[in-house]
C-alpha cells in the first residue's frame, strides 16, 4: 500500500500543478484579451479633435453687375407685359440713379 499511496501523491501533485499551471496561462490570456478589447474600444469610440476651417464671408456683389441683372430682371418683366413702358421706365430710371 505504501507504493500505491506515493503513487497517488505524485499524481495528485502532477495534477495539482497543472491545474495551477493552467489557470495561470488562462488568466493571463483573459488578462490580455481585456487589454485588447478596451483598447479597441478606446480606437473606436475615440473621437477626432475638432477641424476648424476658416469662412469667408461672402464677396460683395459688383455694383454694376447687380444693377444689370436688375435691369435684364425689369425688361424681362416688360417683355411678359407684367410691367408698362411707363413702370419700366421709372425703375430704369431708378435703378440708374436718374
């Protein structure tokens, strides 16, 4: 009996240590694998730093350019009959600074 019973100590403490050394290797990859997933989380929630980007106002529109396309405006209006000789006229006159 007393071989038998050193028998079942050597496995029992075989065993033992691979039970330890099991769970360490286990512990240590579930270590890792919380590691990986915050850092992907981190990579993917991260938002970017805000890009700021100059605007310009807008140009002021050419005087002149703006009077003709109001004038273009006032004979297309005649030309539909919208507006009379006479109104085309007085807006022409006004536009012009008559």
């Amino acid at each position: 009996m007393p071989g038998l019973m050193r028998g079942m100590v050597r496995t029992a403490a075989v065993v033992g240590t691979a039970t330890a050394t099991r769970n360490a290797v286990n512990r240590r990859q579930a270590e890792k694998n919380v590691a990986a997933y915050s850092n992907a989380v981190n990579q993917t929630y991260q938002t970017p730093p805000p890009q700021y980007v100059e605007v310009m106002p807008p140009a002021a529109p050419d005087p002149a350019e703006d009077i003709i396309t109001q004038l273009e405006r006032l004979g297309a209006l005649r030309a539909q009959g919208i507006l009379t000789e006479e109104e085309f006229a007085a807006q022409k006159a006004r536009l012009m600074g008559m």
